[in-house]
C-alpha cells in the first residue's frame, strides 16, 4: 500500500512527526511525504523536521504565502500533479489549514480516499478560515481519526456516519515521546527567564493580529497582566504577528514584553511546562499547555478543544486588555487536573493500525 502525508504548516510538522514514526516503526506501508511549502522560514518548518526527526520530504512544492485563494489554488494544482504521479492509495491530511483543504480537494477529486486526522473540530465563527477547511475537508474525507467523542458527536450531526473512530490525539502521543528531551533549565538559560516567573504566550490569528485595535487591546492586556502579576511575558513571535506590529506601529507597547523568534517544539514545550501559564490563540498550545499541566487563557471567541473550557482548566478571553489580565489571573490559580481528556498517547498506533488493516479505504 502508498499513502501520500500531506504537510505544510507548523501544527501538521508536529502531527506527521508521530504518525510518520509509527509508519516506519511498524514498516506499516510505502510513506510519501509532501510539504506544501505554505510555511518555509527555517524556524517555522526546518527545525521541527529536524528536532522532530521527520524525514526528507519527498516532493516540496514551494506554495509560499498569499491571499487565501491563491495559496489553496497552488497546493491544489501542484499536490495534483504529485499525486497523479504517485498514484497512491490514499491521502493522508492532518488539521485545518489551507494546505490540509488543498490537499483534501485534489484527491477527492481524483477518487483518491482521503484519510483525515483531527477530525470533527468545530468552532465558531463559521466564517474563520480554518473552520472552512476543517468543514469541508470532513466531508470528503473517507476515514476520519477523531481526538475525542466530541469529534464523533459534531460529525454525526452533520450526517457523516461512516468511516468515523475516535482515536485521541497525535499531539498527546508526541508530547509524551519527546517529554524526555525537553531541557528546561537550559531554555530557561538561553532566554534569560526564572522557573515560574513568566507567561508563554502566542499570536497568530487574522482576527486578533490583522487588526490594529485587537492587537493593541492584547498587547496591552499582556502589560496589565505583567504590572499586576509580576511575571514577565514571553512572546515568540509569528512572522504574521511581527509584520502587524510594525505596520501598525505597536513597538511601544511591546516594549516591556519579552519578545521572540518562532521557538521550536523543544524549546517551546521545555518553557511551557517551566511557566506560570499560557495565553495563546492557537489551537495546538492551548492544548500542550494541559497536557504540560498548565492552565491557558485562549484569546478567541469560541474554541474546537471544549473539553478543556468546559472543565473550567483553559478560559475564553475576549481581545479586550482588562478582560485579558483578569483572565490571566484567575488562570495563575491552582486547579485539580482534568485527567486525560484526548486518549492516552496511543492515537498514531491506532490509526496507523486501522489504516494497515484495512483493504480498501474508499
Ligand atoms: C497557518 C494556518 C493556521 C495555523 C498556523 C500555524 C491557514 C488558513 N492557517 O496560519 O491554521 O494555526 O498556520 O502557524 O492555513 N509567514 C512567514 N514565514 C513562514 C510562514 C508564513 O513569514 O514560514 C508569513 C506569511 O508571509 C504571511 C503570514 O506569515 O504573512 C501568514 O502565513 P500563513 O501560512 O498564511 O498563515 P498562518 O497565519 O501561519
């Protein structure tokens, strides 16, 4: 059996990277991996590769950035042209980014089975992009690999029935295999920060960066948050997020925070558990934060990953500076550990295993 990996941002270099290790561990299957290019700077793309040990990808088709258009429209046609050469058994797309829809589309349309994994996600506003992708790419997929039941339930409402199992999550999976190799004390070092005397905080979204009054309401919530707390605020800044600062002439307000380049997985999950805690719009640290026993503040309106609000562990902020601190301070107080709520680090093995077993996946 071949099956195409489809990759090209940040979350799904994590995601492929344990899946991709089990592929080979168990020799599951002939693996070709494909990256997109949609992120390509060496610190949002080779050093994951690299410390995650991904192998080489197989074909890049150097997609780069652009309007949202565009950027699908070109993983569309060259992801098409990949796969009319491999000519695999299905196609494997992690997530809800724009390369995971492109890559999704091309083989649907091919009669290629599409394998989703991170299945089931739903957040509102309908209307953000990576609802659209993950929306759409749900409902021509043929197996979708949910993190948890909530996943199955929001699948089943929208009338997909088949081909659904609830598996827990990758990101678990790889947070527990790489736990050994995360070095605190010397990123602790090298950013010049105190065990617990900080907040890990990150930024990206459209709707809180590309927009001067929510990015200038966050900043300052950070600010606030530091005077009356008296934790410094780490910020490893999205290349999305460095541009509006400066565009929108925020540096003032970024002065007392600490910021920084994109951290790898290493470094950044090593500062994670070493934090106070975390304030972040992505999808992915909300959830290493808990898994790192560490409670987050999520600046969106809504979030996919319920279970982790609904226990009261991460809150929603509003990107608003006295909503923001007043969050960031209920989130500094102790709270009992929800227990596992996405699977217990055995979802690449179950979905590599359901795949391998598998005649057909159409
Ligand atoms: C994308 C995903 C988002 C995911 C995030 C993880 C979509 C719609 N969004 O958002 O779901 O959570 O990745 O990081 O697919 N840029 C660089 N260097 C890079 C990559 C991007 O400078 O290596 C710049 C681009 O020029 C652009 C901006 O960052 O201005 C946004 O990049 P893009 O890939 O469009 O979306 P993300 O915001 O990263």
């Amino acid at each position: 059996m071949k099956i195409v990996s489809l990759v090209g941002a940040r979350p799904q270099f994590i995601k492929e990277a344990i899946v991709n290790r089990e592929v080979r561990r168990r020799g599951a299957w002939h693996h070709v991996l494909v990256h997109s290019g949609q992120h390509y700077d060496i610190n949002m793309s080779d050093v994951f590769f690299r410390q995650l040990e991904i192998p080489r990808p197989d074909h890049f088709l150097g997609v780069g950035s652009g309007l949202h258009g565009r950027q699908t429209a070109e993983a569309l046609t060259r992801f098409e042209a990949v796969l009319l050469e491999e000519k695999p058994d299905a196609v494997l797309v992690y997530g809800d980014t724009n390369t995971t829809l492109a890559g999704a589309l091309a083989a649907a349309k091919l009669h290629i089975p599409v394998v989703h994994v991170e299945a089931g996600l739903r957040q509102s506003p309908k209307t953000m992009p990576e609802e659209i992708n993950r929306v759409l790419t749900d409902h021509i997929s043929t197996r979708l690999f949910c993190c948890s039941d909530l996943g199955a339930t929001n699948l089943k409402e929208e009338g997909i029935t088949e081909g659904i199992e609830v598996v827990g999550d990758v990101m678990y999976d790889l947070y527990l295999e790489m736990a050994p190799s995360f070095d605190a004390e010397k990123a602790l070092r090298t950013q010049g920060l105190r065990e617990k005397g900080f907040l890990v905080v990150t930024l990206h979204r459209d709707f809180n960066v590309d927009s001067r009054e929510s990015l200038q309401e966050i900043l300052q919530g950070l600010n606030l948050a530091r005077e009356e707390t008296g934790l410094e605020v780490f910020l490893p800044l999205h290349p999305r997020t460095a541009k509006r600062i400066d565009e929108f002439g925020l540096k003032e307000e970024t002065k007392p925070l600490r910021l920084a380049e994109p951290l790898g997985y290493l470094e950044l999950m090593a500062l994670v558990r070493a934090s106070a805690a975390v304030v972040t719009d992505s999808g992915g640290l909300q959830k290493e934060a808990y898994f790192a026993g560490k409670r987050a503040v999520v600046v969106m309106p809504d979030t996919a990953w319920r279970e982790l609000t609904q226990s009261g562990w991460n809150s929603l902020s509003e990107a608003k500076a006295d909503a923001l601190a007043r969050h960031i301070k209920k989130a500094l107080s102790p709270l009992e550990h929800p227990g596992d709520l996405y699977g217990t680090g055995q979802a690449a093995a179950a979905i590599v295993g359901a795949i391998a077993n598998q005649r057909s996946l159409s």
